[in-house]
C-alpha cells in the first residue's frame, strides 16, 4: 500500500484515544497539520548537521523529502517514517574536512556508503526475518532503541536547552499540559501547537524582558534577542538550494563506511519500535526499509545532499499523536521539498528559539528511549543474565556520554554509533564466549 488511504472514523474526524494506522488518513486539513508537524521535528538536526558536516542545509532539507517519498515506495507504504540527516556521519565528515577534503570529496565518499547500505539491505531482505532477529535479538533492539533517544540528551543539554532555560521549560510543560488534557485533536497536535506557544513565549520575552546573554546555536555566549528574523528578511522568495556533483576518494571512502553498521542498527531499531506502536509485524519489510534508506541516500548525496536515516524525532511525534498514517509524511515530504525551493520559509522555521527546540526535544527523545524498555518488558528480556546486563548498559552509558573513542588518525568513534557498536558486537561476543546461551 504505497497510496489509496482509507478515511479514518467518521468523515475523516479522530475521536479521544483512537489510532490512526499508516493505511488510514484523516481529512485533508488534519492531515496537513500533522504533515506539518512533522515538518518542524524534522527540521532542526537536519538543517544542523548538514552545517557541521560542511554541506548546504537548504539541499539537504530539500532533499530530506525526496529521500522520505523515495523510502515509503520502496517500503510500500508499511513502515511510516522520514528521511532526516544522518549524524552517523559527522565524525567521518570532520575528519575528512580536517584532512583537506571538500564537500564534494565528503558526499562521494556519502554516496558509497550508501550504495553499501542498500546492497546489505538486499542481502539482510533474501536471508530472512530469522537472521534479522539472531543478529538483532529484542534485548539488543530495545538497547539500540534506548540508546537512539536517550543518545540525543547532549543535544537538549548542551545545544538547546542552555540557550533559554525558562523558555524550555515553560515550553516543556506546555506539550505536557496540551497533550495529557486534550484528549482529541488538539491533544494529537501538541508538538506543533508548543513549538507555535514557545515561539509567541520567546517573542514576548523579547520585549518584555530584552536581549538574553546565553549561549546562540553555535554555542558561543553573546548577547541577543531570543527570536531573530534576519535571515528571513535577507533569504529569497524562491530559488534552487547549492546543488553540487560527488567526487570520490578512497581515504574518504574508508573514513565513513564504518557508519553503515550504525546505521544498519539505527534503521532496525527505528523500524522496530514502530511495529511495536502500530502493532505490526516489520521483520518481512526490515531489508526493504535499509534499501530504502540506502538507495536514499545514494540519491541525496548524488547531488551535495547529505546522508539520510529514519528519524528518531519523527517516531517520538508518532508515539506522541498515535496518528501513523503514511500520508502525513508524504505532505512532509512535499512541504520539505517546498521548503529548498522557497529559502524564506525555511529560514523562518529555522529561527524558531533553541530554547523552545529544547523545550520539545526533551519529550520526543525521553519517549524514544522509553520505547526501548516497552521491547523489553513485552519480550521478558532477562537482565540478571550478565551476557544482556552488561554489554547494553556499557553501550547506553558510551551513548548517553556522549563518549568520543578515538579509533586512528583523524577518525573517531561517538556517541549514538559507538554505542551502537558496543551493544551489537559486545552481546555477541559475551553469548559465544558464555557457550549455549539461550537468546533473550
């Protein structure tokens, strides 16, 4: 089911505590709402990344929507989710900067990895469902899971959060208050509705208050307004993002294809705990779902984009709203896309306050985690067992960090993709060394 979108309840309307499944949609101004919001989780790391990595952010949220659109045909539909930019990457790219190599020389060596992705897919998709679960048993997907949203505290604590702590803070407890007290659709909005309230909130500080000393996105501490609508008023109306062609280097190439084996888990991960809120079985559309991300990612960085995952943020807005339909990421999708074609608009999603990034963040990454521990309370994972106790604490523990290990040269291992590692290789480690273990 790639479209054909059954109406949901009555007349497309969404009753209190009702699910939308990825097969249903709700009526058309609805759905662009949620579009919409999932627009806005989107849309922070993936313009970030990009910057850091030394790409053009405008490509890559351009070509986050062509990356999305292109995994939910390749998946047919059954596993809702968006394409954002991959932080698997960053090391890699940062090492390559550092070595003298251009942004041309970083996607050449993206696009590769790529295709690599998309051809384990392939393999991971004819061997079956029952190799999936031997590699990726549910002790080491919660883990992985866990690690995902939890791996993303540093990102709240260190880049968002201290940007304006009452203002995340008032904006935390509003998506609290709108999501637990609002049992309908507005309830099912309360990302998008707190980001809009925590915006208003920066803006009236602003003139209340006036500038703020704290620390600006890029972590220096200076004295500033909280909302800042300069880059909107020089941005264009319309017009086509930097799009440039790949150049291919070995030492590059070499640099970043250890990130495929975290993006392998981070793909299964994700795709686990959306079956586990939509109540689906995913194992027959797991290699379906990495070919997806890798032919993606071959595309994106085909023309200077930036490498692509499925995105945690987006999971959280799902398991936050229990609205799974597919459709709300095909209008993402077309809003992304929209998005690298109008630079005003996009700059003015991009001026939406760190602190009220913060403020929404610190719920859609807690409930990521927290996904985590349903797969293991629903599977009965055994943690007296040291081989499941001690590889996964290890692993979280290196991601939460996050914890940098410097592997040779300029080439590192952190966070997410360390421990990633950690828990997959140390758990098959510890239960070939342990003997005839019994699989959690």
């Amino acid at each position: 089911m790639a479209f054909g979108w059954k109406v949901h309840g009555e007349k497309g309307s969404l009753a209190p505590g009702e699910v939308v499944k990825p097969d249903e949609r709700l009526s058309w101004p609805r759905m662009i709402g949620f579009g919409a919001q999932h627009v806005i989780a989107m849309f922070g790391a993936t313009f970030v990344f990009p910057v850091v990595m030394g790409l053009d952010p405008n490509v890559a949220v351009m070509m986050s929507g062509v990356a999305t659109i292109i995994f939910l045909l390749i998946v047919n539909g059954k596993v809702p989710s968006y394409l954002g930019t991959s932080a698997s990457f960053v090391g890699g790219a940062l090492a390559i900067t550092a070595s003298g190599g251009s942004p041309a020389v970083i996607t050449g060596a993206i696009l590769v990895a790529g295709v690599v992705l998309a051809l384990c897919g392939v393999v991971i998709h004819y061997m079956g469902v029952e190799t999936i679960n031997k590699i990726f048993p549910p002790v080491v997907t919660g883990a992985v899971v866990m690690l995902i949203g939890f791996g993303l505290a540093y990102v709240v604590a260190d880049i968002y959060w201290p940007q304006d702590h009452w203002i995340a803070f008032l904006t935390m407890l509003v998506v609290f208050v709108i999501i637990a007290t609002f049992r309908g659709f507005i309830g099912r909005l309360g990302i998008l509705l707190g980001l809009v309230i925590g915006f208003l909130l920066s803006w009236g500080a602003d003139l209340i208050f006036g500038q703020i000393t704290a620390p600006d996105g890029t972590g220096k501490i200076t004295t500033h307004f909280r909302v800042n609508f300069d880059g909107v008023e020089q941005a264009s109306w319309f017009g086509l993002p930097n799009f440039h062609a790949p150049s291919f280097q070995l030492s590059a190439i070499i640099l970043v294809l250890p990130a495929v084996i975290a993006l392998i888990a981070e793909n299964i991960g994700h795709v686990k705990a959306v079956g586990e809120m939509t109540g689906t079985d995913v194992d027959p559309v797991m290699g379906k779902a990495i070919i997806g991300d890798g032919v993606a990612t071959v595309i994106t960085s085909a023309v200077g984009g930036s490498p692509t995952t499925t995105y945690a943020e987006n999971i959280g807005v799902m398991a936050a709203t229990r609205v799974y339909s597919t459709l709300a990421y095909y209008i993402a999708a077309v809003i992304a896309i929209l998005l690298g074609l109008v630079p005003k608009f996009g700059q003015l999603v991009y001026a939406i306050p760190g602190g009220v990034l913060g403020g929404v963040t610190v719920i859609l990454y807690g409930m990521i985690g927290l996904l985590g521990a349903k797969i293991w309370v629903e599977n009965r994972v055994d943690f007296a067992d040291p081989v499941n106790m001690v590889p996964i604490g290890a692993g979280i523990i290196l991601a939460i960090g996050p914890v940098t290990h410097q592997v040779a040269g300029d080439f590192s291992l952190a966070g997410i993709a360390f421990g990633t590692i950690v828990v997959l290789g140390g758990y098959h480690l510890l239960r070939a060394l342990s003997g005839s273990r019994t699989v959690s």
